[in-house]
C-alpha cells in the first residue's frame, strides 16, 4: 500500500562523451534506495564509447525501474537536452543529473519525504549538499544545504545555495514554465529564477545527497 502511495519519479541523464564515468551515475540511480523511479537516459551525440557502455545497462534498467527509455541523438546541446526528456517524463518530481555525476544512495527518498514534510504548494523545488569528487571519484570538498527556503530575492541576489546536479522539481512546473531556456548555459540558476518569480519557494536540505564530478572534460556543465 504505501509503494502505491509513493509519487513516481522522473530521473533523467543527459549523457555526451562521458564514457568513463556514465555506468557509474547509470548505477547510482539504480542503487536508490526509493522504488518508484522512471530513468530516462539521453545520449547526446556522444563521440566516443557513451552509447555502447549505456547499452550495457539496458537490461539491468528495464528490471529495476517503473519505466526506461534511451534515446540517442545528433548533439543538440546541454539545455536542450533535458527538454527532449520532459516531454517523456511521467513522474511528479523531475532530477536531471549529468552523466558524469553520482547520486548518494537517500537521495531520492530524502528529498520526496521532505516535499511530503514541507507540504506546501509553492515549493516547487528540493536542493541538498554537494559532494566535489574527481575523476577517481576522490572527494575534494563538501558543502552542506542550508535547511532553508529560499524566494525569488534569494536566487536574484545570489543568496540562495541551489546547486543543480542535487534538484528535484515538481515536474508539472516545470513543464508549465516550458521547460529550460536552450540560449544559455547557466540553465540550472535560469530555472530557479523561472520557478520562484511567481512566487514559487525553493528548499534545500542539509544532507549531501549527490556527488558533482569535476574534471578537465566537464566544462560543458553549469
């Protein structure tokens, strides 16, 4: 009964030339400890091994989640990547996550308790702490979230710490928003200010719920 309660989550990976890293964020999703998970992976015109190591997991995928979708594409760019894959998504919450980055197992379970805890209508969006890992996955640094709930002023004025590889958004508000604006590179902040400018909150809890990747390949990433 309460897996039927449990809202379905969308998660998807927009994946371009991370061949080294992407079965490891493929792994993290599956290692969620949250069941009701639809993954969606979209391979960007990736020129280097990306598609076959994805392939690689298809099996896997298909047995652990409520629903799996790979498409692969002639490379259309980082935002308009994960506006391909909301038109797909089923879920009422939205995580994209880049291919070279890895979620921590509570993730998923962490950020739908606290839409459940806050139980507000105009939080549309849960953040966390970050993890700085490198290409071994050796962490760097951790920032923790701020246990706060950040307005329109906090994200204009840079007072809000909203990292974007730990989202998890209401999936309806985003796509009402018409999803992410493919003109700028800097999607993750373009976005928050989209959802709170109506009035709309942000939250972001304390626990470090996701691994950011950084490495000389990764300049694509905002």
């Amino acid at each position: 009964m309460e897996y039927k309660k449990s809202p379905l989550v969308s998660v998807v990976i927009h994946c371009y030339n991370h061949e080294k890293y992407v079965q490891e964020s493929i792994q993290s999703v599956i290692g969620q400890d949250y069941e009701k998970i639809e993954l969606i992976i979209i391979d960007d015109g990736s020129k280097d091994s990306s598609v076959e190591k994805i392939q690689e997991m298809i099996v896997i995928c298909k047995a652990r989640f409520e629903r799996f979708e790979f498409r692969s594409q002639p490379n259309q760019g980082l935002c308009a990547t994960p506006n391909e894959a909301l038109d797909w998504c089923e879920g009422e919450y939205f995580c994209p996550i880049a291919s070279d980055d890895v979620m921590l197992p509570r993730k998923t379970k962490i950020q739908v308790d606290e839409f459940k805890k806050l139980s507000r209508s105009d939080v549309l969006g849960v953040f966390s702490g970050v993890r700085a890992i490198d290409e071994r996955g050796h962490i760097l640094s951790e920032k923790r979230g701020l246990n706060k709930t950040f307005t329109f002023e906090d994200v204009f004025l840079r007072k809000a710490y909203l990292p974007a590889p730990s989202a998890m958004l209401n999936l309806r508000a985003v796509k009402e928003l018409g999803g992410y604006n493919s003109q700028l590179s800097i999607e993750g902040l373009d976005m928050c200010l989209k959802l709170t400018k109506s009035g709309g909150k942000l939250h972001s809890v304390q626990e470090l719920l996701v691994a950011y990747r950084r490495h000389d390949d990764n300049f694509r990433k905002s």
